[in-house]
C-alpha cells in the first residue's frame, strides 16, 4: 500500500529522472525518495574506463543508508589473488545488479544477484525509508568466519582471494565467491 501511495505521488508530481541542485554531476533523484543514487562520476578511485562502461550502460550506484558514502563500488582480488577486480551495484529500470569487471577491463563483465531496487527500499519510525542493500569485500577471514558459523557442513572450495559480500543492511548477506569458473553463493552474515 505504501509503495502505490508514493508510486501514485511520483507520477502526479512527475519527478524527472535528470540530475537536479548544487551535485547535480553526481546525485540523481527518481521516484523513490529516499534511495539515493550516484552516477559513477562520483567515484573518482573508479579506472576512468570502468567510470565511462557504467555511464554508458546507464549505470547509477543506489546508496545504502549509512556512512560512510559514496558506497556500494569495491575492488577487491574477485578472480585470483593478485589481480585487482572492480564491482559495482549498478542500477537501471529499478533493478540492481553487481557489475563485476575482472582486472579493470569493461570486456565481458559478470553479472550478479539482479533484484528490484524496492525489495531493499525500507523505512523505520524514526528515519523514515531507506536503501538497505550494500556490497563489501569478503576476504578470506570474513568467508571462513562465516562459513564457521553459517555453512551446516555444505560445500566450501578452498578459499585463496576475496569474495564480495551481498547484504541486506541488518538482515543478512550472502559471499559471491569466483571459484572454477563460476560463482558460488557462500554463507554471510545472517
């Protein structure tokens, strides 16, 4: 209900989809209030041609709602240890999905764990609503931890680089973990 009631306000005030106000460079405003995307612009430890691929992908970077900011574009050793992987929360159509680009080039990214921008679009009496999903670097302590505590004896490849940790702010997480050619979900916070 809520979500037709602000659905229903957005198409009645007509909020527009182009950057407004003083960051008009690097903050956008779309109908959901309180998810506050960035263009990838405002990433500057962004490789210049991963800021380009994103842009021209029409790629924002919803934010999660804590500090510290700008979040949710990590580089990490994703693929083996040694080689620098950059990742992004790359949202289009209010959809997000983790961009990953092996070794900093835009050829063949992965594509991960796409969901509805809303489902992580939540509020509180205090602060109202707020973008909940957030991406960090899972290295190899933070995978082996979790595992510990979350696995119930399920599969674990030997873990020799970083992962990336999908959460779900307060609620829980799952580890992307590269390992013969293909992903594998982990157990992350729960």
């Amino acid at each position: 209900m809520i979500k037709l009631v602000f659905t229903i306000i957005a198409v009645l005030t007509s909020v527009s989809l182009a950057p407004h106000g003083k960051d008009a460079g690097d903050k956008l405003h779309v109908p959901y209030p309180n998810i506050e995307r960035l263009t990838p612009v405002a990433f500057p430890q962004l490789p210049k041609n991963l800021m380009k691929n994103l842009q021209a992908r029409g790629c924002t970077i919803p934010q999660a709602g804590f500090k510290p900011k700008p979040n949710n574009v990590i580089s990490g050793d994703f693929a083996k240890r040694g080689q620098t992987d950059w990742a992004a929360l790359c949202s289009r159509g209010g959809e997000s999905s983790i961009l990953v680009f092996w070794g900093g080039s835009v050829k063949s990214p992965a594509e991960l764990a796409k969901a509805p921008d809303d489902a992580y679009w939540l509020g509180n009496d205090r602060d109202g609503f707020h973008y909940y999903r957030h991406i960090m670097v899972a290295d190899r302590d933070y995978i082996l931890a979790h595992y510990r505590e979350y696995g119930r004896g399920g599969f674990i490849p030997p873990i020799n680089h970083d992962g990336i940790d999908d959460g779900f702010l307060e609620k829980g997480s799952a580890v992307y973990y590269f390992h013969r050619g293909k992903w594998l979900s982990l157990p992350g916070a729960d």
